[in-house]
C-alpha cells in the first residue's frame, strides 16, 4: 500500500522538523503539514523518478501530521498511554 511507504520518510521529516526550521516562528500544525507534504513530495520524485497524484500526498500529508501533532503532545508524568 502507498500509505506505507511514506510512513519512514514522514517519520523523518517529522522528527528533524524544529532542527530544519529553528529560526521560524509558525510551528502551527497547518504549517507543519505543508512542511510535510513539501517533504514527501521531494522524497518520492528523488526516489522514484516520478510524481506521486500531488492531491494523495496532500492528504496523507496532513492525516499524519493531525496524528503525529496530537500525538507528541506530553503526558503528564504517571499516567501512561491509556489513561489519556
């Protein structure tokens, strides 16, 4: 499935979002998801050769981002995961 193959790329793109964009004050989730996107995008083309439906990587793009921002979010200390 497409969807899994983005997943490693979009983990990266994530994870080295504040180190790439230090100095930039938007670190809104809308913001981050076209950093995504733009990512993903420059990924798939630099891999594959070809243009990925640049709509699918739109939404993909910002199905992760929802999840990843909500889910960096920090647990307050003693509880775990379920307890959320």
């Amino acid at each position: 499935m497409a969807v899994d193959l983005f997943i490693e790329p979009a983990l990266r793109r994530w994870r080295s979002y504040d180190r790439r964009l230090r100095r930039h004050t938007d670190k809104s989730l809308e913001h981050r998801a076209q950093d995504l996107e733009s990512g993903l995008l420059d990924w798939y083309t630099e891999h594959y050769g070809l243009g990925y439906d640049p709509g699918c990587i739109h939404h993909l793009a910002h199905s992760f981002a929802e999840i990843l921002f909500h889910g960096t979010k920090t647990i307050p200390e003693g509880t775990s995961e379920r307890d959320r």
